[in-house]
C-alpha cells in the first residue's frame, strides 16, 4: 500500500496531499477507492487532474495481466531443472528440484532427511559453479560428513575442498537470525544476480517451536513474513528452495472402525496420517512436499510426492542411505 507522495504524479501537489491526508485518504488505494468527484472537492484539485491522477497511479501500480505464453516463455528462459544426483529422486522429481519453486522434505526424526540434503548439497556443488547455501537451525550440520560423501564421489582431494568451499553452511540460533539471513540473501542476489540456485534449511520447525502454543497469532505473522521472502527469493531470483520439516504419525480411529477388511470379522488396519509440523497455514506454503519414510531393510527409503503444484501425488520412488551419501 505506496503513500502518497508528489513525486507520483506531476498534478499531485503538497497541499492536495495535505487536505487527502485531512479526510483520512493516504494512499494510493485510498485515491483509488474513491470517488473522483468527492477526491476534486476533498483535494481542492481540478476534476480534469483528478482523472489524470487515477490514471497515472492505475498505470504505475497495477498488476497488469500477461499472457499465458509470456510466463511459459520465461519459465523456459529462465528456470532450470537442478539434478539431484540421485537417479530415482532426479525421475521422481521430473529432472531434478526446479529454480523458482519451494520445495518441502518432510518426515520423522530418523528418516534420512539431513542425509538426503547433505547428499544433494555435495552432487549440486560438484556438478555447478554457483554455491549452495545450506541454513542449519538445528546446530548439528556435520562437515566431516559431507566430505566423506564427497570424497566417496571425487577422488581429487582438490575439488573436493573446492566443493566444500561452494557449500555455505550458516547458522541460525532463532527466527529473526533466519528472517534477516533469508533478506540479506535477497538482496546479495540483486547485487549478483544468479550467484545461488539452491537453498536448504535445515529445519523450520526448530525455529518455530519457540513460538507455538500459548501466542498463536504471533507465529503465525511469523511465518507469514517468512513464508513470503522463501517464495520471493525462489520466484524473483529462479532459487531452488528445499525446506526440511518434521512430520508426525496420527493414526485415524474414526476412519479405521469405518474400514473393513474383506472378511469382515477381523480387525481393520488403522489408516496412518501424515502430518506435517508447522500447521494448516504453511500446508499450502511449498509448491511441492515430498514425504520421505523407512521402508524395507535399514538403509531403504521412499519418498512420496504428497503435495505438489506441477507433480503427479502419490507417484514415489525407492533410496537408499549408504555409508557414502544417499543414493
Ligand atoms: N555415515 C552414515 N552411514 C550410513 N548411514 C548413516 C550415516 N549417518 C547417518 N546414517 C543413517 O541416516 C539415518 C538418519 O538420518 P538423518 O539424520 O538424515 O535423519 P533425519 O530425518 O534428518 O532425522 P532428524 O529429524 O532427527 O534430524 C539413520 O538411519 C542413520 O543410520
């Protein structure tokens, strides 16, 4: 919501603004809302530069609608598929995590989740030129690991040091420490454009816990604000973001007593909710939520796309997390 300035508009003098700011009309939706007659009378301007004003204000601060085309052309010319490293998830994913999009990684303490981040972290730094950022809220990001995995990758003790210089691990001890990382970050990428595609952090709800409970509209202004720098810094700035978040099983008693298994006399299996942490507001926050989960022998795991604006839900694929990083 811009305030009115004369600097807006050539018939847009002081006092006019003076006698709007009189009548409660401070900004540029204010104008807009009212009446071009009433705004004359009220502003002391003449009707003729009352209607010049509208349009000018119209023209300068008006979302204008594109073209279909338009936003595939630039999706093509600018958005990129990151190749993960990992030949199921890379499928999974359509190519890999596209710039531009948020993503979400969610499952159980144990499930692999740092594993699979630091993994992608070390194949997208030794594939790329750019840096990848890696924001650690949990205090335990662990850099003799990810030279293990990468020296299991490279056998140059060279590039893996020049890889692990790519890997900008920050870390972050509260949610303002996150907020002003992220908005300093936003504007490192307009001084330099395109020096990052992918940002991990690791995870979300370690900065939010603080906060849930007892004041539950102040977490929410929280992490509106961050759910809105996370999508401009992805959108304006064709970033991969890949948040990580905790997720919670609920068995569903209702729906398991509705259940019936075919004989009908033994017990039904109880249907298993996944929840993820952080609420219903962040849900619709990643454009795509993959859910990740133990399945057969110790080191195998599906990840299952749950939520996803441009993947098919419910498709999943198989990894595994070895002594050499996930693959
Ligand atoms: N060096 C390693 N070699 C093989 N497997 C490992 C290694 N380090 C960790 N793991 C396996 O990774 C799993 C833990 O994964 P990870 O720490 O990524 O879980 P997480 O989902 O991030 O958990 P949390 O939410 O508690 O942080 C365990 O099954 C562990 O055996």
């Amino acid at each position: 919501m811009a305030k009115l300035s004369t600097t807006m508009c050539q018939v847009l003098t002081k006092a006019a603004i003076e006698n709007l700011g009189q009548r409660k009309i401070y900004s540029v939706v204010d104008v807009l809302q009212e009446d071009p007659k009433k705004l004359a009378s009220i502003s002391k301007l003449d009707f003729k530069d009352v209607i010049v004003l509208r349009q000018t204000l119209i023209t300068n601060f008006s979302p204008f609608p594109r073209q279909g085309l338009d936003a595939y052309n630039e999706l093509l010319s600018q958005c990129s598929y990151l190749s993960s490293g990992i030949e199921s998830l890379d499928s999974l994913l359509g190519g890999g995590f596209l710039t531009g999009k948020v993503y979400e990684i969610c499952g159980v303490s144990g499930s692999g989740k740092t594993q699979l981040c630091l993994t992608v972290a070390a194949n997208v730094a030794l594939r790329m030129k750019k840096s990848v950022h890696f924001i650690d809220t949990k205090l335990d990001f662990s850099g003799k690991r990810i030279h293990s995995i990468l020296e299991a990758k490279e056998s140059n003790e060279e590039v893996v040091g020049s890889t692990m210089e790519k890997i900008l691990v920050t870390r972050v001890h509260c949610y303002n420490e996150l907020y002003n990382f992220l908005y300093h970050l936003k504007n490192e990428l307009v001084r330099e454009p395109g020096t990052t595609r992918l940002v991990f952090i690791e995870s979300l709800p370690a900065v939010f816990f603080q906060y849930m409970g007892a004041n539950n509209l102040d977490s929410l202004g929280l992490l509106n604000s961050l759910a809105s720098l996370i999508k401009y810094i992805a959108h304006e700035h064709f970033v991969a973001i890949v948040v990580i978040n905790l997720a919670s099983m609920w068995v569903e008693e209702e729906s398991a007593s509705l259940v019936q298994n075919e004989d009908e006399t033994a017990p039904s299996a109880p249907i298993i909710d996944v929840k993820p942490a952080l609420g219903k507001y962040w849900a619709h926050v990643p454009n795509t939520r993959l859910y990740i989960e133990q399945c057969g022998n110790s080191t195998e795991r599906k990840i299952t796309v749950i939520k996803s604006t441009h993947l098919a839900t419910g498709s999943f694929c198989k990894i595994s997390v070895l002594s050499e990083g996930v693959k």
